[in-house]
C-alpha cells in the first residue's frame, strides 16, 4: 500500500495495524484492520500534508483477518451493557522520568474522563493492571513510543491487550498546557478540585489534550462547556491486582470455558442495572483499601439483609432505572451537524431524562426508611433542587402522558406528541396533519374489512411501516383478492399491503419527518436550557449504581448464609469456603479454617496433588476480596487485614503469547512480586520451581522464601519440596500446614485406595514422593 492509495483528509490518524490493499484510510469511518499482535518492524509515518495525526504501518500478523473500524456514539444502540466504551491515552516519562506513567481515559458511554499517573516497574503490572480496570475499546500512544522498537511499555501492551487497536498520535499533542484548558474548559463545577490534585501530574495532563483531540476529529464529539466529570485516580486507594491475578483466581471469566458462569463476578452479580453491574466488575478489580468506605458497606448490606421489606422496595425502585451513564452522554454532547439520528438521540433522551428524575422521590422516600449512615448521605445527595429544576423544565415541554417505552409503534406515536401543545404552532399543524393521515390510514383498512369480509387490521413495523395484517384459523384460505400485494406468511398471520397504503405511507413519513423537525427544535432549546444543571445527574449515577451494588452484595449473602467479616491486623477464618465451588456443589465443599498473622505471617503447605492445595489457595484470595468491596463472606466466622496488593504465582503452563517457558515465567512472576510487595500485602504461592530440576527448586524456593520473609505479607507457600518446611527451625513466623489424606491397602487385591479429605492440619505431610 502507497501513499498514493490513500485518501487524504485534512486529519488523519495512525493505527497500529496495517489496512488490506483494498482499504483505504480516511475520516472518520476508515476501514482499518485490528491485527496488533506483531511487534515487527515499524515504517515511519506516512508523509500528509498538515496532519493533525500520522499513519504507522506494521506487518500484519499471518492468518489474521482484517476487521472494519467505526467510530463509536452514544446514539449507537449497545447490546452488550459491559461492552467496551473507553477511549485511553498513554504516555510515559523519558530520560530520569522513565517509569512515570500518565494515562487518561474517556467513557464514551458515560461521558467520565478519568485520570491517573504513577511510577511503574519495569514489568508495568501497574500500568496493565489499570488498563484491564478501565477495560480500553482502543489505546493511543505517542508516535514515539510506537517507532521504538525495543520500547518495554510498547511490547507489554501487545502481549497483554493483543487484540486492541494501538493508535498513533504525534507527540506534539501530549501537551499538558492544552490538556489543563480542557480540564478547566468541560469540568463540571462539582469536580473543579481536579486541578489541585492534577496542577504537576504532568503527564496525565498530556494525554488528556491528546484524548480530547482525537475523540473530537476522529469518534466526532464534542462536549458542552462545564459538563464532564473529571476524577484522578491513582493506585492509592485501591488494592493492586494485575492482570495474572485476575486470570488465575477467575474473577471475571473461566479460564478453561470463557462461556462459563463460574466466576466471582458471576457469583455476585444480582444487579439490575448497567451502572451496577459496571460497578461490581470495577470492584473486583480494584478492591477498596479504606476501611470507613468498606466498614458503611457492611452495614448497609447487613440492613438489606435483616430488613426484607427495605430490600424488596429499594430493588423494585432501582430496577426501573435506565442507563443514566448513556443519557448524560446524549445530554453534554453538542452534535457537530444536526441529523435524523441525533435528533431522534435527544428527544430518546429527554424522555429517558424524564423517567429517571420521576424515579428520585420514590427512591429519596426509601432511603429516609433505612438507618445506616451511608443510605443518610446518598438521601442527603438526593435533595439536590437540581434534579426538581431539571424535571420542571422538562415538564414544561414534554407532555405527562409521555413515557419511557420499549415498543416501536409506541415509541413513534410518543415521539410524535411527546412536545404539548401550544409550544409550537407549526409543529401543532404539523402534528394535526399527521394525525389525519393516521384517520385515513386506518379508514382505508376498515373499509376493505367490510368490503371482502375479512378480519383485518393496520399493524405497524419498522421495516414496512403501515401494513395490514389478518389472522388466519384451519378453515380460513390463504388465497386473498388481487389488490393486496406484497403478501408475507408468519404462521398464523398474513402480512399485506395495497398501492393506495404504500402511497399514503409515504405522506405519511413526510409528515412525521416535518413534526421530529420541529420537535427537534424545541428539545434542542430544552436541553440548551437544562445544560448548566445536569452535572447533577453524576451524583445521581453513582448512587444508583451504589445502591445496586450493595443490593446484589445483599442478595447474594442472603442466599447463600455469609457472614460479614471484621477487619483487624489478623486473617482469621473459620470454615470458610471456596465461594464459587460452593455455588456449584454446597453439599460436597469441604470447609477449612486460614490464619495468619505478624508473628505467623508465612504459611507453608504440603499434600499430596488433588488434596485440594491449589483450590484453598484461591479460596483465601476470593475471601479477601470479597471482604474489601464490602461483601459478606462464605465462614462462620472471618477478620481479614486490609491488604494494599494481592500477588499470586499460580498455574505451571508455558506462557505461547510472550513465548516464556514455564520455568521463565515463574522467575519473571517470582521477581515482580519481590519487587512490589509491601507489609500489607497478600501473597499466594503454588507449587514454585516445577520448570526446573528438584535440586534448583529447592534452592530457588528456598531463597525466594527468605526474601519474602524479611516483609510482614501474609504468604501462602504450596509446595512439594518437604525441604521447605524446615524454614520453620530459623524463623519462628513460618507455619506449616498439610492436607490429609487417608491410604487404604487391599491385600487380597494388591492395591491401595487413597481417600482426600480435603482437610488443612496443622503440621508437615507424612506422603513421600508426590508432587
């Protein structure tokens, strides 16, 4: 592909990817490959007259087949409620700066800009972590960065998100002056203090200007001045998990069948709207490592859970919410040029807006029945007059009999008479024009009903518009008079037309088109006038989706008979359970209880293999989890330490993607983890050294463990080196455990039965020569 095949706007954007032959680059809806997992030879950018953005080329990975990129709108129709919808931007510092990593991130679906910087290691488990947080639907980097062959930041990224587009954007827009104006520019009122938080986070700052500027050339958005949510985020006040964790303990997808409900995610979600659901999945993610912020969910899950009439009513109010995230979006956007598609977009939109500010004094009503203090302040947060003021304006427009409905024909009948009367006198003609050609439409039907004798009726479908339809018994005949045309056949049911209907359908989609003309004026005027006030509708989100979090918390614990854990310098659990394998088999679930403290910090376990080593492993992890996003958990009882990071060395498998044997990974996980631990953290450890011979294992195991120890983490050892277990006679915090289990000898058969118990003991396995 040359220079010459490729159209030229006056902006253009790089991806990653290298377009087929017959593609060809252009704004906004280029057809561009998604291939990015090549980290080949990089081509310089392509030579374009005044680019805002260049083109990089990469070769295209083999067996890889081309997709078509389109940008994505809020008036996009989302099937998939945790589908991604998050534009980020990345850049790293250089030089002494190296490591300082500055990331911005835009929810197309929301409208939330999202900002964070940090210092990274090497490895940027911090950087990739944040990422499967954010959950990317494309990631632009500096061109600099992706012309680097041997950039660390630019192949860890490949190896981790191989599937997302890399978009290359010119250094010269990281500028972290223009990034300030936007911020200071499209934040709403509420969420000015941004700038102090981000006046030096330089490089959070840089690729807010670049974000900003692609997002408004490229997916075609702009933004209302003083209406973004704009939040930093650092790693402070959440607990660390990369993305190895999230995989191995199976938070989110079942790593042996992606189409399997067994997941933690899975476990928990009762939500019943999109903001909830989003919630939960960032939760488990980032887990909060506040106790105040853990301690108020407790108790409101535990008010849900004692008082049933509070929990039913407060789910009944919250499940009629709708995406309150997508209809802020449509409301702080300024389409570039009116069409059919926006218009239709705000006037959906006002009426959503409508049924959702209908809902916060039945939802306000509720939260004055509870007692704890978290619903008092999400109460407090309801008595906004924004949310009056708002729905008045609204209401003055828009008629009351006008609802929020699912059904087409209702939809466009709503639409149509949403504005009341006398707001408009061209669009109250427009409207009595329409109507009339509704009268004849149906006159016409009615007549040929009693002209043929037949049972028809005017029927209505996005696809043929006005149609008649007839039910048909056994003893009716298909066969119809020659003026209907056009005849289709669902079971019992005929579809049909005449040319009179196809003619009067035309005038009448002339008329509509002339009354959402006008409509579309009005609302565009309504929503001008509401602008000023509709941060509000951030607060509002967040405690819906608060709210829905905490219910589905709450229904989970009811069902299932958790405990709410306490939280104190010790990880205390009495019989506690695997939360997922007792979902699926409660009956056969053996629990067990765990331990750990500063002065038994470092627990070594041994047993046999299938003695259930690996499956308690991840069973204290999900635990503590579970426990940080305010979750009751599966133990009679449970006190957990407030972890910062939770690291885990799972799974024996070579790593194909960044072609690492078994041993290599187990050096590089091992290595991160002494990097990165700290005194609160939480580490889990199985059956280390496997990709190597016993003699350097144990070697390995046993001055990995050394170093561990030197740290107050609680850790968790599995191992098959009985060696390891002699830790104990130099350092008084080691602790060993063992899984039974029970051998049984046949004589007269020659044959011994083994038998787990699944059951964790003090002390070291008798078994010889397992693992």
């Amino acid at each position: 592909m040359t220079a010459r095949n490729i159209q030229q706007p006056k902006y253009v954007f790089g991806i990653l990817q290298t377009p087929s032959e017959d593609q060809q680059i252009s704004r906004p809806t280029s057809a561009i490959s998604s291939n990015s997992n090549s980290t080949g030879n990089r081509k310089k950018p392509l030579a374009l007259p005044t680019p805002l953005h260049t083109v990089s080329h990469r070769p295209q990975t083999p067996g890889k087949s081309s997709t078509s990129y389109t940008p994505y709108t809020t008036t996009s129709t989302v099937s998939n409620e945790n589908s991604s919808s998050a534009i980020v931007a990345i850049v790293e510092g250089r030089g002494q700066a190296r490591g300082e990593v500055g990331i911005s991130s835009l929810d197309l679906k929301q409208s939330i800009l999202t900002l964070s910087q940090f210092s990274d290691s090497n490895t940027y488990e911090k950087t990739m972590a944040k990422l499967y947080h954010l959950n990317p639907l494309e990631i632009l980097l500096p061109n600099t960065l992706c012309e680097s062959v041997n950039n660390k930041l630019f192949i860890q990224l490949n190896i981790n998100f191989p599937s997302i587009p890399k978009i290359s954007v010119q250094r010269h827009y990281y500028n972290e002056s223009k990034g300030l104006y936007y911020i200071k520019h499209l934040c709403a009122s509420e969420y000015t203090n941004i700038e102090l938080q981000i006046s030096t986070k330089y490089y959070c700052l840089a690729t807010t200007a670049a974000l900003l500027k692609y997002v408004e050339f490229i997916q075609n958005m702009i933004f209302a001045p003083n209406s973004l949510k704009a939040e930093f985020r650092g790693c402070e006040h959440s607990t660390m998990i990369d993305s190895t964790t999230v995989k191995h303990l199976e938070l989110l997808l079942n790593v042996k069948n992606p189409q399997n409900q067994h997941t933690l995610f899975k476990l928990l979600d009762y939500t019943k709207t999109p903001g909830g659901s989003r919630l939960l999945r960032s939760n488990l993610l980032q887990p909060p490592n506040n106790e105040e912020t853990i301690c108020l969910r407790q108790k409101a899950v535990m008010e849900f859970t004692e008082k049933g009439d509070v929990f039913y009513s407060m789910q009944t109010i919250i499940s009629k919410f709708l995406d309150i995230g997508h209809i802020i979006s449509v409301c702080v956007q300024i389409p570039k040029q009116e069409t059919a598609k926006t218009a239709d977009s705000k006037l959906n939109c006002v009426i959503m807006l409508k049924h959702v500010l209908e809902l916060v004094p039945p939802l306000r009503d509720t939260l004055e029945n509870c007692e704890n203090e978290l619903m008092k302040i999400y109460c407090k947060n309801l008595e906004d007059p924004r949310y009056d003021m708002i729905l008045t304006k609204i209401k003055e427009v828009i008629s009351d009999e006008t609802h929020y409905e699912k059904n087409t024909l209702q939809q466009k009948i709503q639409k149509c008479f949403a504005v009341k009367k006398n707001i408009d006198a061209l669009l109250d003609v427009a409207r009595k024009t329409y109507s009339e050609l509704i009268d004849d439409l149906h006159n016409i039907v009615t007549n040929l009903a009693d002209q043929y004798k037949l049972p028809l009726r005017a029927t209505y479908n996005s696809l043929r518009g006005f149609h008649i339809q007839m039910i048909t018994t056994a003893n009716s005949s298909d066969t119809l008079p020659p003026v209907f045309i056009k005849i289709t056949k669902q079971k019992n049911r005929l579809n049909f037309t005449t040319m009179d209907l196809i003619q009067l359908n035309e005038r009448i989609k002339e008329s509509l088109d002339q009354v959402y003309k006008l409509t579309n004026g009005v609302i565009t005027k309504l929503m001008t006038s509401i602008h000023g006030h509709i941060s509000c509708m951030y607060s509002l989100a967040d405690v819906v989706s608060m709210l829905d979090l905490l219910l589905s918390l709450a229904h989970a614990a009811s069902i299932s008979s958790y405990v709410c854990p306490e939280f104190t310098d010790t990880l205390a659990i009495k019989q506690g359970f695997h939360p997922i394998l007792q979902k699926i088999s409660p009956d056969t679930v053996v629990p067990n209880d765990t331990y750990a403290s500063e002065h038994s910090n470092f627990v070594v376990i041994t047993g046999p293999n299938m003695a259930g080593k690996s499956t308690y492993l991840r069973q204290v992890a999900l635990l503590q989890i579970m426990a940080q996003i305010g979750s009751f958990v599966p133990a009679q009882y449970a006190s957990f330490r407030i972890t910062d990071q939770i690291f885990t060395r799972l799974g024996s498998d070579d790593d194909m993607e960044s072609n690492s044997s078994t041993f290599t990974l187990e050096m590089k996980e091992s290595n991160y983890i002494l990097q990165n631990i700290t005194d609160n953290s939480l580490v889990i450890i199985d059956e280390l050294g496997r990709g190597t011979s016993a003699e350097e294992g144990i070697g390995i195991c046993w001055a990995i463990s050394e170093n561990l120890l030197k740290t107050k983490a609680f850790i968790f050892f599995v191992t098959h080196f009985k060696q390891l277990t002699d830790l104990k006679r130099n350092y008084p915090n080691v602790v060993n455990n063992f899984f039974e289990v029970q051998r049984t000898f046949n004589a007269s058969a020659n044959h011994e039965k083994v038998s787990y118990s699944h059951i964790l003991s003090k002390g070291i396995t008798p078994e010889t020569h397992y693992g």
